[in-house]
C-alpha cells in the first residue's frame, strides 16, 4: 500500500500544478454534469484537455481546492495497485471538506479500473478521465461502466488550430496575399510533420516524432501486450503504412510479413492489427458495398497522424494527403465513413451525409482525371449521392458532367473550411 502522507503531497502538487499551468485553449464542448473518458494516441493533448476542463471550472467559481487531479504515471504511484484507488478519496477527505470533482489522468495503467469509475459515477461524483488505450472502450470496461461515462475521442490539432497556434490570423479574405503565403508555407509543415501539439515547440520534428514513435512501439505495444516478435509488428507497421490508400486483407498482410523470413499466421496478424488500433496508431475503413465478412476482414487502414505515417515513406505525399483526409473525415463522422470498391473505387463514401470524396494528389494527368471522375459520377448514379469532391494537393475548379456538379478543392482550403 501506497503511504498516505506521499498521496497527500501528490494530490496538493497536483492540485496546484494543474490550475496553474499555461493552456492552450482548444474547442470542445462538454456537458456540464457529463462524466467524461478522454481517448486518443500519446500526446495529442488528451492531459491538456484535463488542464483546460480544470482551469475553466475555476474561472466559473469551483474552488481550486475541489479539484482532485492525479496522473496515473507519477513515479512516485508506480507501486499504486487497484485497492489503493479508494485510497486516494480518503486521504482527500482528511485534507479537505468538499466533495471532489475527479480528474484521473491515464488511468488504464491501474489493472480494473474500470470497476472503481464506475463506483464514482454510482456515488455521483464528476468525474474525467484520460488514456491512451483503446481497451477503455472494449465491450467489457463498456459494460462495467453502464453508459455512466461519455467517450470523447481527442485528435491532433486541425489545420485550422494549427494555422491560429502558428499566430497566423484569418481575415475575412485570407485565400488572396501575403497571408495565403503563410497559410500555405504552414500547411507544409503541418502536411509532413502532423498536428500533434508539442511539436509546434520543436525545431527537430522528426526526430521528436521518431522518438514518439519508439515509445509507442516499445512502450504501448510491444511491453503492454507482451509481444514476443517485436520484428514481426516493425514490418506490420511498416507494410501498413506503405499500404495506405490500398484496401488490405489478414491474409495479404501475413504473407508480406512472411516474405521477409518471419513466419507467422493469420490469428496473430489479427491480434497485432488490434493492438495497433487499441494504442491509436492506426484506424480503419470498411467497404461499404462488401459483405459482412470481407468488410472486417478487408479494411483500409490509416495512421492517427500523418507524422507519423511520414516516418514510414519515401516519396508519399499521395499516401499523406489521402491520409489527412481520412484523418479529419473520421473526427467529423465517425463510423458514417466508409470506402466504395464495387465496379468503381471511391476513397470515401458517406452515404447518411449523401457524399462521395476522392482524394488525388494532382488531377493534370488525362488518365487520372478521368478515372477519378468517372468513379464519383458512377457512384453519384447509383446511389443519389449529392455532394461530390475532389480533394487535391493545389488544384482548384468545379467540373460538371452530365448535369452533375463536381468539386476540385486544394486540401489546405478544405481544412480551413472544415467546422471543428
């Protein structure tokens, strides 16, 4: 058992450190009485979204001393088991004589729980929580927690937050001028190196991406799942990122893994590609017009943050801007997102929304064009889908074919367009 004395020094430093600390407010919005998860891959910014839910309780008039933050990776609470939970609400009412508001920050580290949060919600306390495992959503935690808790996926900054943090200001007319120059030369950026947050602060960007991703490979994968062929999941991650764009099946992806002398089998690709999405490196697209085996079976996958994603290519920027793409369509509709591969393919295909999207580097190609085009207005026929765009790196016009308007749109002046 943790010493009562040390909770209390954490829960005092703690208690201070987090209404004190500089945020960076982001758009969110929260139920007043909502208990909240927060999800998402390491250092989006899901602890600041703690600090900022914090500081505007206080600013609304909740005393500093109501608060009850505390990080679940704290060194000093490494020893920290699922009995000392309970712990740390006692040591809080001999300190003080309110009812806490709780804020548990990557919790998942504490074996069950998920049984201790849900005791929260019964006793009525508020209460925010924050980790970087997708376990927290399984059907079972889902079931222990009884729809007591709100899930809020966090995601990296838009370009949008990107372009305000970066101190660039939006005028009314911001696509003409010197300011459109700035717009696009952090786009650059934003396009290779992705939104994660703390990297507005670094000078070495992928260097501090690659070392992100070291901690979540050896961190959040191979040492919390126990995986034995940390080899084997290197060269997943790697065909995964290569195969960005492409639909790909467990069985394609064992025998590429198998191509390069490590055998291994179909139920273990299906484990690894679980664990990659439970960590929030990954997420994936299925087929909309596919069967129901194949659309779990045979997924396009994409990477959380295309920084990351950027680590793993060489020449990809057609990998990269479908990328972004998916990124910000996914935060927007959620499971309404699909892929389109019958006859046609279409990158994206939202039917509840009544959109179809390719996603296309350049259209100057004849044969690209075409393609492209083709595909939208197939799809457009055959399922009365209104709202048709073309996603570019720079091209802009409108196309109309058979009485059917299409969009060119660049995707930086999409992504500014796009309400958060």
């Amino acid at each position: 058992m943790v010493d009562k004395d040390k909770i209390k020094d954490i829960i005092k430093y703690f208690q201070d450190y987090a209404a004190k600390v500089e945020v960076s407010p982001r758009p969110i919005f929260l139920e007043e009485y909502g208990n909240y998860v927060f999800v998402g891959l390491r250092r989006v910014g899901k602890t600041y979204m703690l600090f900022q839910q914090i500081q505007q309780l206080i600013l609304s008039g909740i005393p500093q001393q109501q608060i009850l933050y505390i990080n679940f990776e704290e060194e000093r609470l490494a020893e920290l088991t699922t009995s000392d939970l309970s712990l740390i609400l006692d040591c809080y009412s001999e300190m003080f004589d309110y009812k806490p508001i709780l804020f548990l920050d990557e919790i998942q580290l504490i074996d069950k729980w998920e049984k201790f949060a849900r005791r929260l919600a019964d006793s009525k306390y508020r209460v925010y929580i924050s980790g970087s495992n997708a376990k927290m959503l399984s059907g079972e935690i889902a079931t222990t927690l009884g729809g007591r808790y709100l899930i809020k996926e966090v995601y990296p900054l838009s370009f949008r937050e990107y372009v305000e943090k970066k101190g660039i200001e939006l005028s009314e007319n911001w696509q003409y001028g010197n300011e459109r120059i700035a717009i696009i030369k952090a786009f650059e950026e934003y396009f290779y190196y992705g939104g994660l947050p703390e990297l507005l602060f670094f000078n070495e960007k992928h260097q501090w991406l690659n070392s992100l991703y070291q901690k979540i490979f050896f961190g959040d994968l191979i040492a919390r799942y126990d995986i034995r062929n940390s080899f084997a999941m290197k060269i997943l991650v790697k065909k995964l990122a290569e195969s960005v764009r492409q639909p790909i099946s467990y069985s394609r992806m064992a025998n590429i893994v198998s191509t390069v002398g490590i055998k291994i089998g179909k139920s273990t690709i299906i484990e690894y590609v679980e664990h990659l999405t439970e960590t929030w490196l990954v997420f994936s697209l299925p087929n909309y017009i596919a069967k129901l085996a194949d659309r779990e079976s045979n997924r396009k996958y994409y990477f959380a943050d295309n920084g990351i994603l950027n680590l793993f290519l060489f020449d990809g920027e057609t990998a990269l801007l479908e990328n972004l793409v998916a990124i910000e369509l996914r935060k927007r509709y959620g499971d309404e997102l699909f892929f389109y591969n019958k006859n046609v393919e279409v990158d994206f295909f939202l039917p509840e929304q009544q959109m179809a999207i390719q996603a296309c580097y350049s259209l100057s190609d004849t044969d690209t064009r075409k393609r492209e085009v083709n595909a939208l207005l197939q799809v457009s026929k055959q399922w009365q889908i209104t709202k048709l765009l073309i996603i570019t790196k720079d091209d802009g016009e409108i196309i109309v074919e058979d009485a059917v308007q299409i969009e060119v749109v660049p995707i930086w002046k999409w992504l500014l367009n796009i309400k958060n």
